[in-house]
C-alpha cells in the first residue's frame, strides 16, 4: 500500500494588532493523517518524524531509493 502522509501544524490566535489585524502563531502541535486512513490525532511538533516513520515503517526523513 502507498501511504501519503499528511501534516496539519495547529496555529492558536493572538490578540489582534491595535490597528485590527489578526495575529496567529504556531501551537506546537500538530496531527498526521495518512491517505490509508491512519490519524495521530493531536500531537507535539517535535513527534512527526517518529509518528511518520512508525506508521510506514521506514525512516521518512530518509531519501528512498528504491519503490515501496
């Protein structure tokens, strides 16, 4: 099976600016979801790598060479 992995970083807004704009900054989470169906739910930045590479069952930060 081909799994395309997906990741969705969560964003938290701010107050907006004294001239009214919206400010957004990153949450330090975020969910990896895979076209088989598989869905972390929400996780920490620093876990995608490893939540990635556990799911396909190789290291997806890794140039690959030959086809799955």
């Amino acid at each position: 099976m081909k799994h395309e992995i997906d990741v969705r970083r969560d964003t938290r807004e701010l107050p907006p600016t004294e001239d009214g704009w919206k400010q957004f900054e990153p949450a330090g989470t975020c969910t990896v979801t895979c076209s088989c169906g598989y869905d972390s739910g929400t996780i920490p930045d620093r876990d995608v790598a490893r939540t990635a590479s556990d799911h396909v069952g190789f290291d997806v930060t890794q140039a690959r060479t030959a086809r799955e």
